[in-house]
C-alpha cells in the first residue's frame, strides 16, 4: 500500500467527485430527460451536445464542470431576466426613415438607346450594370438591345443576364400553369399572379415569334379561367392587356372577345375604351372606331394626357385613310 499525502487525497476525491458528476451528467442528458420530455425539439435538444460535455468534464476534472456551470449562470442571469421596453419604439408613426438619394446613379443615367453608341466601353459598362441593379424583369428590352453592342463584354453580359432571366420565365410560368391546370383551392389567386406576371414579360417582346405566340396564348387561356370562375376579379387594365398581347399576335377574333368582355365588365372606365379604339384601329373598322370615340365623350371618364394623345394620333390616322 501507498502512503498518500493530504494534497493528493484532496486530488483524488475532486477526480471522483467530477468523474460521478459527468457520469450523472451523460445519464441524465441522454437517458432520462429525453424520457421526461417527449415532445423536445430536435433544435432544443441534442444527445450528441450532452455526450461532449460529458466527455470534457471528465477529462477535465473540476475546471470542465465548473466552466459548463458558471456558462449555465451566465446565461439564466442574461436571458430570464424582465426586459426593459420602455426606449423600444414599436410605432410606425413615430419612426422617420431618411433614405439618401442615389443623385450620382442617377446623373449617370442614360437611354440605352443612345448608350450603345458611345465609344467609351466603361461607361457602356457602368450603364449596363446601373440597369441589371434594378428590376430586370422590367427593362428586358434594353437589355436585348445591347445584344448588338461593338463591345463583346458588354454583349456577352446581356445576353447571360437575358438568357437567365427568360429561363427563370419559362420555368415559372409552366410551374404556376400546370398548378392552374390542376384546379386546386388556390386556382383562382395561381391565375391572377401569372396573368400580370407574364403580361410583364411579354409586353417587352423578346421572345422569338413562335415562343411570343404559344405564352399568349397561355395567357388567354389563363384569362379565360379566371373570368370564368371570378369574373368581377379581372381589371379593365387585364383586359386591355390580353387584347394587346392577341392583337400583336395578330388574333383578332380573340382580341375582339376580351374587347367585348372589357366593356361589358367596366363600362364606366377608361381602360375599357381604350382597349377598344386601339382594337378598332388595328382593324382599321373607322365607324366603330368613332362610335366608340363618341361614347367616351359623352361619358364622365376623365382621360389623361396618354388616352389624349394616343386618341390625337389614332384620329388622323383613320381620317386620312378615309
């Protein structure tokens, strides 16, 4: 037998002591509070986090447990205490939001138009960057027309950027459209997020004749289920858009179906009647053109400076075809 000192007997008991309370510690993580609690989250509770622990406890006598306790006291003092709400502004009306204007973005700003024929490639570039920052979806157009820029980096940028958002077009639409075709609970609210999401795109023609063709059609037919099943949903603006996109595809037949509808619908507001004097103009009917002319005129719809114009120019045009 060895004889121990005083200093080594106080060691071996702080080893035991810490050894028995790991052990507990590990039995009790991974054995008996899963069975008290059966309805843990996987987030909330972690065997493995318990067996860890455990080890480093008993690897480290005394200052492993002590390092988990004195954590454990840290965070109930900091986490369970009551909160003081009384600077926190929960009111909208009483925050203020002052959002620098981007003045150097936009004195940078140009018509792309225009853009395309400045020798100088960074600012090309600058401009072409400016445009993708914001709603790519909305500026497709210009985006197709740097396609024929002389610069090939700019040229190659578009035509990635144009590529990936028409491919995220295509499969968004065919998803949405085959949930449509399913005809579940969430039919009607599917129709009326594609008929203004593909209206966006489409607008901006620049897919190839077929493909522009086959997605308006899918459009019309979209249309066509939501004013069968909620009809007072579609807006005098969906109409004129599904006349438009039939009429640039040259299907007149159904272009004068949602003209009729518009009408029949809307027959107080300015969107349906446009929507028929550009049918009619398209179609060069001139006695429609102006019986329609003549109703808006007798109406109480207050026309803006764009129904104005585009009355102006539709006007000549028919009359000097008379």
């Amino acid at each position: 037998m060895f004889d121990m000192g005083s200093g080594e007997c106080i060691l071996l008991i702080i080893v035991i002591v810490s050894s028995i309370v790991s052990i507990i510690y590990i039995l009790w993580g991974m054995v008996i509070y899963p069975l008290i609690k059966k309805d843990l989250l996987q987030e909330e509770y972690s065997r493995m986090g318990y067996l860890l622990r455990g080890i480093v406890m008993l690897l480290c006598p005394m200052v492993g447990p002590g390092f988990f306790l004195v954590g454990q006291i840290m965070y109930f003092l900091s986490f369970h205490g009551d909160v003081d709400l009384e600077d926190v502004i929960f009111s909208k009306d009483r925050v203020k939001t002052f959002t620098k204007a981007a003045d150097d973005l936009g004195r940078d700003m140009a018509p792309l138009e225009e853009a395309l024929a400045v020798s100088n490639k960074d600012d090309l570039r600058t401009l072409m960057m400016n445009i993708v920052r914001g709603d790519v979806q909305k500026t497709l157009t210009s985006i197709s027309l740097a396609l024929n820029s002389a610069d090939t980096e700019t040229a190659h940028y578009a035509a990635s950027v144009l590529r990936d958002e028409l491919n995220d077009f295509r499969i968004t639409v065919q998803r949405i459209y085959k949930q449509i075709k399913e005809a579940d609970e969430e039919q009607i609210r599917y129709a009326q997020f594609l008929l203004s999401y593909m209206n966006c795109v489409l607008e901006q023609k620049v897919f190839t004749s077929m493909e522009q063709e086959s997605f308006v059609r899918m459009m019309e037919e979209v249309g066509d289920i939501l004013y069968e099943k909620e009809n007072e949903l579609l807006e005098s603006t969906q109409y004129e858009w599904l006349c438009l996109r039939l009429m640039e595809i040259k299907d007149y037949d159904l272009a004068e179906k949602w003209c009729i509808r518009g009408m029949k619908e809307h027959p107080e507001e300015l969107g349906a009647y446009t929507c028929q004097l550009n049918f009619y103009f398209s179609t060069q009917k001139k006695e429609q053109f102006f019986e329609v002319m003549e109703k808006l005129r007798k109406s109480r719809i207050i026309l803006d400076s764009k129904t104005l114009e585009m009355i102006r120019l539709f006007s000549r045009e028919v009359s000097s075809c008379q």
